[in-house]
C-alpha cells in the first residue's frame, strides 16, 4: 500500500513540473515537444485550441484503444497520468509571456520537462501517449518499439516546421536532448556505478589488495586469453565513480600491464558491493 501511495504522490509531483515547463516555458516561446503533448501543442499553434483539453482527448482515446497491450499496473497509473498532466495543462496554460530568448527557454523547458518525466517513469506510468501507440504497432506487427517510438516523436516535432517554423523547431530538438539527459538523471541517480573488468596474472592478489585497500567486494572469475593461451584471469569491480582514480593506482601497484575496462553501470541492486568501515 505505502508503494501505491509514494508511486501516486510521485505521479503528482511529476505530472505538475511537467505541465508547468509546457505552460510557463513551451509555449509562450513558440517551442514544441515530443508525443502528444507536443501534438496538442502543435495543434494549439494552428488552431488556438487548448491543449489541455486537445492532450486528454487524444490520451483518452489512446489508452482506450491500447490498454490490452500495457501491464495492468502501468494500464492502471497511466489513467491517473494522463488526465493529471491534462489538468495541469488546462489550468495553467495561457498565464505566462515569452521570455525573450527561445533558447534559454528550450534548455531550460527541456532540463524541468526531463525531471518531470523522469519522476512519472520511475513509478512503471507512461504518459498515455505515442509510447502506447508504438507498443500496439509492436503487438500487432511485431515492429521496433524503440524505433517505432522515436519515428511517431520526430514526426510530432518535424510536423513544427510547418507552424514554428525551422529555428524554434531547432530549439526543441535542442530541448528534447536536454530532457533526455534530465529524464537519465532522474532515473539512474546521481549516485552513478562503474563497472571495472582487470584481466590479469595477478587477479586474485588484485582482488585481495582492493578488499583491503578499499573495503569493497571483489569477485574473479577464471580465464582464458585467446591469443596467448595462457590463463589469465579476471577481477570484476564495482565502484562509485569517485573511487576510480584511487583504483587505477592500485591496479597499476599490482599489475601495471592488466588489461583494464571500465564502463557505466546503469543500476546495482540486491547483495552488497561495500562493506561499512569497521568502527
């Protein structure tokens, strides 16, 4: 129950920064947006309709038509998603004067959009929008449903040049970029992993020396190499990314000619990879 509870809240939360960033930010600076919020503002450029009526019509009648295709809980949080971000819209929209400077504007919409999204997302909702129409065309014929989506979005925002034009419609490509990197931040976290492979002679005493030195697990696994054929094994890691530098001089004490890789690390959960340090 406190899941549904803190997931609703979320959904609040999330569905109000992201409407204000359209209402005080989009639209009176001439922008567009993504899925069918950005058809809605679209339409509203072209015909002064209100968008927060035009977005609960069109999500309405998607989620009508797609909900066989969605999980019942993601089925069940997107119909308070959807109408939330529409109400938001409705009562906020008309109440705000351009800021002068459509870029700061779009960076700027794009960063609040992107946190708005990012909180939605978090909780298993969808915005009720062209994700669930690409997850139909996915159901019933098999196509890409990353493809699919990103194809539906372009041809939204591209669908601007005929009404803002191509410099805004280049200020929110720029704004859709912002809001992906702000929409990562939210669901990864600021507190991002590093995953460090050391292929290596000398793993097992790499691993005992990274226990000691810096009070974190690590595991070795039994190798092979290809072209030498010789056995070498491997040390995994993983670390937050501030102890990275400390690890690269540990390596290089044990093992200055280890094979060493290191890539980001979208979620750690279960187990533990740190030990507290002993009191």
């Amino acid at each position: 129950m406190s899941k549904i509870i803190s997931d609703i809240l979320l959904i609040i939360i999330g569905s109000m920064i992201y409407a204000l960033a359209l209402t005080l930010l989009v639209i009176p600076n001439q922008l567009a947006e993504g899925g069918i919020p950005g058809a809605s503002i679209i339409l509203h450029y072209a015909f002064d309709w209100s968008p927060g009526i035009v977005n609960f019509v069109l999500t309405s009648v998607i989620l009508l038509v797609g909900y066989r295709v969605l999980p019942r809980r993601t089925v069940f949080l997107s119909v308070l998603t959807a109408p939330l971000i529409s109400f938001f819209i409705f009562i906020s929209e008309g109440k705000a004067e351009p800021l002068g400077d459509p870029l700061v504007s779009a960076i700027f919409a794009g960063f609040i959009i992107g946190i708005g999204a990012g909180l939605i997302f978090r909780t298993g909702s969808s915005m009720g929008g062209s994700s669930i129409i690409a997850r139909m065309f996915h159901y019933n014929l098999g196509w890409d449903l990353t493809r699919t989506n990103f194809a539906l979005d372009s041809c939204i925002v591209l669908s601007g040049l005929l009404v803002i034009g191509p410099l805004n419609t280049m200020y929110t490509i720029v704004s859709l970029f912002v809001g992906k990197k702000s929409t990562d931040l939210i669901m990864e976290g600021l507190d991002t992993r590093k995953a460090v492979s050391v292929i290596s002679t000398q793993a097992s005493v790499l691993a005992d020396e990274v226990i000691k030195e810096m009070k974190t697990s690590a595991t070795v696994f039994k190798g092979y190499g290809g072209y030498l054929k010789e056995d070498k094994d491997m040390t995994y890691i993983i670390i937050n990314k501030f102890q990275l530098m400390r690890l690269k001089r540990i390596i290089n004490s044990v093992d200055d000619r280890a094979f060493v890789v290191i890539h980001d690390v979208r979620d750690v959960f279960g187990g533990s990879f740190s030990w507290p340090t002993k009191k």
